[in-house]
C-alpha cells in the first residue's frame, strides 16, 4: 500500500530499502527491525513491514494483515529474547493515530525497564482515544474471522 500524494519521502521506506545507515538488526522479504533512535527503554526495536502501510487504521480482518503483525510480533520477540536474555519483563505495540511519530506502521519492542522511568506515559492505552495498543490487541481486532490455516 503506497502513500498516496506523499511529497515527502517516508523515512522508514528509505530504512527498508536499505537506504540509509541505519543499523539493522533483523530483515527478511517482509519486515526490517533496527534500533530506536530514541530509546524509551533498556532495550528498544522498531519493526517495520517492508511495505509502506500507514497506520493500523489502513490494516483489515485479513488474512494478510494478520499475517504480517503477527510476523512483525515473532521477529520483536526473538530479537529482545537474543539480546535481552536478562530482562523479565518486554512489551510490544503500536501508537494509534493521532499518536504515531512517523506515518509507517511499527512495531515498538521494548525490554523493560522505561528509561528514564517517565517514558511509559507515552506508551499507555488511551481507551477509544486511541494512545498505544497492545500487539496482541490489535492481532484480536484484525484476526480474519473465517480460519486463518496457517
């Protein structure tokens, strides 16, 4: 899904085809993970689809869409348990839009602790308002409701 009547070039785009330094931690025909460049926690990834989808708004009860945040899930969660083998505690969401920085959906991997501690207010559900919801979440609003045969 492209952006239609974007003048400016996404930046998440530019990091899925490689064209940026960032560094990368994790990419495959689907998704491309990296670092946060403003880290709210101990650990703290991005994944993104390789594909320019704006926002969970733009995902569906589709096959797959499901597919695909659950991929984005898989890939958070091996990466924070490889590097974050001591932390107990990981959270994984999306900001809903008014409250996403960047019009590309990501997925925010954290290994807890917030630091400084503070930074979880930006990371709390604001109920119908929207703020951050949870992967699992947003996997039990977008699952197909006909069998998935995965």
């Amino acid at each position: 899904m492209a952006a239609a009547g974007s003048s400016s070039p996404c930046i998440f785009c530019q990091i899925a085809r490689f064209s940026t330094s960032t560094t990368l931690l994790h990419t495959d025909d689907r998704v491309v993970a990296f670092p946060d460049v403003n880290p709210s926690a101990f650990r703290h990834y991005l994944v993104i689809p390789a594909m320019h989808i704006p926002t969970i708004k733009d995902l569906r009860r589709r096959k797959e869409d499901y597919q695909l945040v659950r991929h984005m899930l898989d890939v958070g969660i091996s990466l924070l348990q490889k590097d974050a083998p001591e932390s107990k505690l990981f959270r994984f969401g999306f900001h809903q839009p008014p409250f996403n920085s960047v019009n590309h959906l990501h997925l925010h991997c954290f290994a807890l602790p917030f630091t400084p501690r503070w930074r979880d207010i930006k990371y709390i559900s604001l109920g119908p308002l929207g703020g951050f919801i949870e992967a699992e979440k947003l996997l039990e609003r977008i699952k197909p409701l006909t069998p998935l045969n995965l």
